[in-house]
C-alpha cells in the first residue's frame, strides 16, 4: 500500500485530501499541531504524527517510505 505524509490534515482542503487518499487505499501519515487534533486524524483513517519536527532526521524518518508529501497552508 503506498504511503504519503500530509501535512494541514486538520485544515478545510486536508481533511477532503486526508479522506480520499484513505478511500483510495492509499497510507496517510498526518502531522497534527495540537493533541486535540489526533483524535480527528485518527477518525478519518490517519495516523496522527505529533509536531514539530524538529530535526532533519526526524523528518527523514517520518518520510521514510512515503511516495510523496502533500503540503497545505
């Protein structure tokens, strides 16, 4: 199953995206700011990733395996 790391999960056009990437078949990995937010990600069928990343190896690692990274503002 390929993998993608979203980041604005939570967000008008993430959640759409979150949602049919999942309908897809497709693994999302979704950086959520807050905890509140982890219960949402889950919920849509995500796996909630805690921010920040603070370190080029810890982005690395959270990528690792992914087919692409999807951004939203």
């Amino acid at each position: 199953m390929p993998t993608v790391l979203l980041t604005g999960a939570n967000g008008f056009l993430g959640q759409h995206l979150l949602r049919e990437l999942r309908l897809a078949g497709v693994e999302v990995r979704a950086l959520s700011r807050r905890p509140a937010a982890d219960g949402e990600i889950a919920a849509m069928g995500g796996q909630p990733v805690a921010r920040p990343i603070a370190s080029r190896d810890r982005a690395r690692a959270l990528s690792s395996g992914a087919v692409t990274t999807n951004h939203r503002l």
